[in-house]
C-alpha cells in the first residue's frame, strides 16, 4: 500500500537532519554568548580579594583616597560581570553566594567607615573566604556551561549518526533493493522472459516505475506471444504451402511421366486425399455433357453426399469436366491448383495422342499413295491384259477350261482390286480430334452420303479411356463392319453402340435388320472378317459375329482399354 512520497521522506530526513545541526550550532552559539563574561566575573572576583586587603590600608589610615577606593571595590562589585550571578539563568548557589558577598561588604564597608581597622582585619579573611567562594562557584557555573555545551554536541553527533545510519538503511531496503529488483527484473525482460514479479513498495515513485515496468513487460510479453503466433502462423502457411507445391509437382511428374489412365488419375486423387484428411474426392470427367466416368478416391464417396463443391477441370478453352469435393473446410486454392493441374496433364496427353494419331494416320497416308501408284496401277495393268488376252485368242485356243480360268483370273483380279480400294479407303481415315466420338462420327458421316441406310450412333465411352493406336483400330473395324452391312447385308438400319461393359473391358457393337450371320458365313473373305479377327488381336481383344432376334447381324468388338497392341 502506497503510504507516501518518496522524495518526501528524503526530504524530510534532510530537514530533521538540518534542523538538528543548526539546533546543537545554535545551542552552542548561545551557550558561548553567556560564557563570554564568565572570564570577566573570574577576573571581577579576583579583584574584590585584591581591593579587600588594599582597603585595609585605608581604613586604618583615615585618608581621604579611602572613599575613592570604596567606590572602585562597589563599581567592581556591582560590575555587569558580576551581576550576572543573579539573572534567572545562574544557578541558586551563585545567587546567594553573591548576595552573601554584597551583605558582608556592606559590613565591611561600615568598619572601614567607623575607620574600625580591628574589626575589619577580623572580618577580611571571612570576607576574602565568601569572595573566593564566589570565583568558585563562578568557576563551577562556567564549567557546568562548557559540560552541558561538550554533552549536547556529543549528543547531537550521535544523534546526527544515528539518523544517518537509520537513513542508509532506509535508502538500502526502502530504495537500493527496489531498484535492484527492478534492475533484475529488466535484465530478465531483456532475455525475453517477461514473466517477471515486481518489488512491492510503499513509496509513490518507486510504485510508478515498478508498475511502468510491469506493464510494459505485460505489453512485451503480448506482443512477443502475437509474433510468436503469426510466426508459427506464417512457418505452417509455409510448411503447407511447400506440401501443396510438392504434392502438385510430384503428381505432374507422375501424370506426364506415362500414359494418363484412370489408375494414374485415381493414384493422383488418392494423394490429394492423403494431403486432405477427412475429404472426399472424386473426379467426374466429361464429354459432350453426355458421358461421365467418375474416378473416386480409395476412401470411398459417402451416400448421404451433401454440400459438394465442383472445381471444373478447364484450361484456356477445354473444360472436361470436374473436381468434386466434400470437406467442412475446403482448401479452395490447392483444389483450384489440382484441378487446373489435371485439365492442363489431359490437354497435353490429348495433344500428344493427337500428334501420335496424325504421325500414324501420315505414315498409312504414304503407304496408300505407295499401294496406289504400285500394286494399283499393276492390278489396273493386269485387268487389261486380262482382257485384252481373252479378245485375242482364237476360236481354236478356246475350250470350256480355258475360258473358266480367265474367268477365275479375271474374278480374282476384279477382287484384288476392290480389296485394294477398300484399304486404301481405310487407310485414307483420318482422325483430327483425339475425341473418338467426333472422328466416328465424321467417318459415318462419310458412309451416310454414300446410301441411303438409317445409322445411328450411341457413343458412352468416357474421354481418356482409350489410348491412340486403340483409336485408329477401333475406328478402321468399327467402319470395315459398318461398310460390309451397308454393302451385303441389304439392311435398312444400322446401329453402332459403344460402352463400357465392365470395368476392365469395352464394347463396341454394330447391329443390323439385313440378311443374316448365314449370308456373312458363306462370303467370309470377300468380308474381311479375316482382317477383322486380326485387329481385334492387335486390341487384345475379340470380334464375334452373331444373329440377332429379329432378324440381321451383330458385330461385336470385345477388348480392355489402354492395352498395348499384340505385335
């Protein structure tokens, strides 16, 4: 509790000191003043012994000198030194002792006027004995002055002493250990441990700065717990912000260091959910906003799903689809940053499956202007002289035998090059868009203006399911099966169907309403269903021939998807 000012009490010892001294200096400046006629009452004293006996002389003499000398010995007698004996500060023996010498003066002063000498020289030893008591007791009173002067000085340095030493031991625990305390205290602060205890003071100044202390270690000590946190604030942004940046990398690096698959995808989702505990995640790619394949972490995609988030997978002007995400707290810009990351890996593997395409369907592009300008022109060659050979032989050379085997040769030519116009024709496909969906349709479109058969299409194959030399194969069977109906079966609709019929494998069916399995059994090679068989190995996969219910025939091609072609 606060009792006072300090700087009061210091003050306040100061005057008590200055008082002190300035008392004992005053008492001893008025103690000196009344011990200055001291010696000069002695010395008066001394004299009245003196004149006594002198006055002795006189007395028996008769002379006229001896009213002279009574004078003297009265003006000595009632000098102010001597009537100093009988003021209020002279002690009582002295006043009386003094009183006693004037009434025996007096006696004395009678004899020498009644010229007495007898009676006077009887009385002066008594006389000169009251006088020397009189310059002892003046003695005595000087002495007693001078003792009460040495005793009060003693006693003032004393006292002087003690207040000094009570005042070092009150600045050594009322002020030093304070402020020593305080020193600690901020050398502690400055070692950045604020949580420090105050000396307790009951002085006005030393509370102030105890308290200013006090609260600018509780304004440290907050300050320094707010960068603390904003530094381990800023030290998790980091961390976490180097583990999206390395998650991010390390699966760019997977999704362009191989064929971009749904089990590189679900590998990719399945470290983002790592990376997001407590998060589900799946990956909807879409095409055409008709089919949707959906690639779901391993922890699975909750029934009761309920406020997802969508992060469309888009870069520049290809959206194919979405990121779709369940999270009570969604780390918007790594999702962001995924999705984006995802759009840009499925742009580029479509660019490189296009680029791959386009260098495949080039290269068969030479080789059919190859076939053309060679084994073409040596069909074309072979036919006329075919003709020509059966215009020049005479009616001699010619037999039954002879014209079945130019007929033969002529068939088989005629065949060879119809078989060679349909691979080049094959050959001549050309997909521009690594979307097997638009290069089927464009092929259809192709047959469509060639007849006049109903073709549909119903296309459910998910985007990136389907590698480039899986796209050339199925888009050269798809049209070898679809021209052979259009051509032999003699059917008015053709439906082509391309799904997935489990999840390892794909389908792809062209159904027809014209003549059946038994007409296509029986003219097997003019068909290519040879050539047919051969790709479906090429897929690893495999090509069936079946009747439907109502009539007509189903072609169906069987393989897994993203399967290297059998060499």
């Amino acid at each position: 509790m606060k009792n006072g000012s300090l700087t009061s009490t210091i003050l306040g010892l100061m005057l008590t000191l200055i008082l002190l001294s300035s008392g004992l200096a005053t008492f001893a400046i008025i103690n000196l003043t009344y011990s200055l006629g001291d010696a000069r009452a002695i010395n008066a004293s001394g004299s009245l012994r003196m004149q006594s006996y002198r006055l002795m002389f006189y007395a028996n003499s008769g002379s006229e000198e001896a009213e002279d000398k009574i004078k003297e010995f009265e003006n000595t007698l009632y000098s102010e030194a001597l009537k100093r004996s009988i003021v209020w500060y002279s002690p009582q023996e002295l006043e009386d002792q003094y009183r006693l010498v004037v009434e025996k003066w007096k006696v004395m002063k009678s004899y020498i006027e009644d010229e007495n000498s007898r009676l006077y020289a009887a009385s002066l030893k008594d006389f000169v004995d009251t006088i020397d008591l009189l310059v002892l007791e003046t003695e005595l009173h000087a002495a007693f002055k001078l003792k009460i002067l040495a005793a009060s000085q003693i006693f003032g340095l004393g006292l002087m002493l003690f207040i000094a030493f009570l005042a070092v031991r009150f600045t050594k625990k009322k002020v030093v250990a304070p402020l020593n305390q305080l020193m600690e205290s901020a050398n502690t602060i400055s070692k950045g441990d604020f949580d420090v205890r105050m000396p307790k003071t009951e002085y006005i100044e030393l509370s102030s700065l105890s308290d200013a202390l006090d609260s600018t270690a509780k304004e440290l000590s907050t300050l320094y717990r707010n960068l603390e946190s904003q530094v381990e604030e800023k030290t998790h942004a980091l961390t976490r912000a180097n583990n999206e940046l390395t998650l991010l990398y390390d699966n760019l690096v997977m999704l362009h260091s191989g064929t971009l698959d749904i089990k590189t995808l679900k590998k990719a989702l399945n470290q983002l959910s790592k990376h997001e505990p407590h998060t589900f995640l799946r990956l909807v790619i879409s095409q055409d906003q008709e089919s949707k394949q959906v690639i779901e972490a391993d922890n699975g995609w909750p029934l009761a799903s309920g406020n997802q988030i969508h992060y469309p997978l888009k870069f520049e002007d290809y959206e194919l689809g979405y990121l779709e995400v369940i999270s009570s707290t969604p780390n918007h810009p790594l999702f962001d940053n995924f999705a984006i990351m995802l759009a840009r890996s499925i742009v580029i593997f479509n660019a490189g499956e296009q680029k791959q395409q386009l260098a495949l369907m080039e290269e068969r592009g030479v080789i059919a202007r190859e076939l053309h300008d060679s084994l073409g022109q040596i069909l074309s060659f072979l036919k006329i002289q075919v003709n020509l050979l059966s215009k020049g032989l005479d009616t001699t050379c010619r037999s039954p035998q002879v014209e079945g085997q130019i007929a033969e040769i002529n068939e088989g030519v005629n065949t060879a090059y119809v078989q060679l116009r349909e691979l080049l024709s094959t050959f001549r496909l050309t997909i521009n868009d690594p979307n097997l969906n638009h290069a089927i349709e464009a092929m259809l479109d192709q047959l469509r203006s060639q007849s006049k058969i109903s073709i549909s299409l119903d296309y459910k194959l998910p985007l990136q399911l389907l590698g480039a030399h899986q796209h050339i194969h199925v888009l050269q069977l798809t049209r070898e099966a679809t021209l052979n109906a259009i051509k032999h079966a003699q059917a008015q609709h053709i439906k082509i169907k391309c799904f997935k019929s489990s999840d390892t494998h794909v389908t792809i069916s062209i159904s027809d309403d014209g003549v059946g399995i038994e007409q296509l059994k029986e003219r097997d090679q003019h068909f290519g269903i040879g050539i047919m068989h051969e790709r479906a190995s090429r897929l690893s996969g495999i090509v069936e021939f079946g009747s439907n219910p109502d009539g007509g025939t189903t072609v169906t091609l069987t393989f897994p998807p993203q399967q290297k072609p059998v060499q």
